[in-house]
C-alpha cells in the first residue's frame, strides 16, 4: 500500500488478507487465487503485507476486550491514513468486524466478503466463468457463521457456484440451519467440550452424505474444520475442500 501510494496511485480495495491466509499453509493457497483473480480482472487493489495486523476477531469472542479494542484501534487508524474506504476479504469474521464493529472506533468502510464481490462481477458480467474443471462435478457447500447467521449472506457464494456447470446439492442443514464447523468463537484454538462427537466430525459427515465430490467453503476456520475432518475419515484423496476463490481460479474464462 504505501509502496503504491509513493507512486501517487490510491488502490480502489484493499485486500484483507488475514492471520491465516497468511500463515497458514493451505489458507495461503487461498490468498495467492483470490490475488490472481482480481489481479486478472484488472481490479485495482493493494495489501498491507507486514503492516497488517489481526482484526482482532478472535480474542473478542475469547473474552479479551481490551486485546480487540487495541487491535480495532490500530488497524483503524493504520487504513485511515492510508486513505481505504473499501476491503475485500476472504475471511468472514474480518468481514464481520469490519463491517459491524469497526464503525464504533471510527473505521466506515465498504467491506465486501470475496463471494459477495465474485458475485457482483458474475452479475456485472466482469467475470465469466468457463467450468471446464467443475463440468462433471458435484459440490456441497458448507455455510460459515458469521457470514450466514451473523450476517445473513447465503445468496452469494451459491450464485458463483451455479455460475459453474457444477452441480450443487445442498446438505440437510443449510442456510440459516447449518451445522457450524465447530470453529467459530475462539473454539478452534481451545480443546473440544466432551460429547458424543466432535462437531467438524459431525458436518464432515454430513457433507459426505451427500457424495459430492467438491466440499466448497469460505472461511479459513471452516477450511480447517472441514480438511481435517476429511483427514479423520480418511478421505482428503478422493474428496476436495475448495475455498470459492479456488474455484473461480480454477474456472476462469481464459
């Protein structure tokens, strides 16, 4: 960002690339398709790289106020300066502080979850998808929290992916009824409360249940949950988990 902006240019969005798609390996797959979408579009965008920081998300939900009120303040103040008025982001508890928090510590931006803004290009006609690689395939898609319940998005990340010729088949508990990954609030940094069966074992079976070959998320904790889960039921070689950013990349219209 600063690098763009001692040239005199001002980036349109700033990507919010988030702690794991930074650091965590396989979420950083996901970063580098997101860049190379919206690097093929011509999308004017810039990243913070070692200037951002966590949204802070995480330690809200885990109870440490003051932590997210430190981290919230810092960060508005840091995309004030540099001028951002709109994020795009593939992780939905950013986009959910962003959006609904952040305002309460003067931080006002247009914030955009990357399906919500795959979405609109799909319907601007901006982005057009060829398919090729989804043709014969069935994918399931597993709704994360805070952008379905908390935020009440659940159009747009099925909209891109009937923009394939995938087929979708939802599971029994979708929408508004999903099944959390078993993630959300902190819970993925924290052992597991004692039951019968660990919830990302639960909705990984469910996604099973439906025999698609495709699981499609867009969460990097969602990502996580569901990865693992297909590595407890022995299927991470037959069956896929794919960010959306993933598959857009993968359907591109070259």
């Amino acid at each position: 960002m600063a690098e763009l902006q001692a040239r005199g240019e001002q980036p349109e969005y700033l990507v919010w690339i988030g702690s794991a798609g930074a650091y965590d390996d396989r979420y950083k797959k996901v970063s580098r398709a997101l860049v190379k979408v919206l690097t093929y579009l011509d999308i004017s965008y810039a990243v913070l790289g070692t200037e951002e920081s966590s949204s802070g998300d995480v330690a809200r939900r885990a109870g440490n106020e003051m932590l997210f009120q430190m981290q919230a303040m810092t960060n508005v103040e840091l995309m004030n300066a540099y001028g951002v008025k709109k994020i795009i982001t593939a992780d939905p508890h950013a986009y959910n502080a962003f959006k609904n928090e952040y305002p309460d510590f003067g931080g006002h931006y247009e914030v955009w979850h990357h399906s919500q803004f795959f979405q609109k290009l799909i319907r601007e006609g901006t982005l057009k998808l060829d398919g090729q690689a989804f043709r014969d395939a069935t994918i399931t898609f597993h709704d994360p929290c805070y952008l379905g319940r908390a935020n009440g998005e659940y159009d747009a990340p099925r909209d891109v992916l009937k923009a394939t010729p995938a087929r979708l088949k939802e599971m029994p508990r979708n929408r508004s009824f999903a099944l959390c990954c078993g993630a959300g609030g902190g819970q993925m940094f924290k052992e597991a409360e004692s039951g019968d069966k660990e919830v990302f074992i639960e909705r990984t079976e469910e996604a099973l249940d439906t025999r698609a070959g495709v699981i499609a998320t867009a969460c990097p904790y969602c990502m996580v949950m569901i990865t693992d889960g297909l590595k407890y039921k022995n299927r991470e070689e037959d069956v896929r988990n794919l960010d959306i950013a993933e598959i857009i990349e993968q359907s591109l219209e070259l």
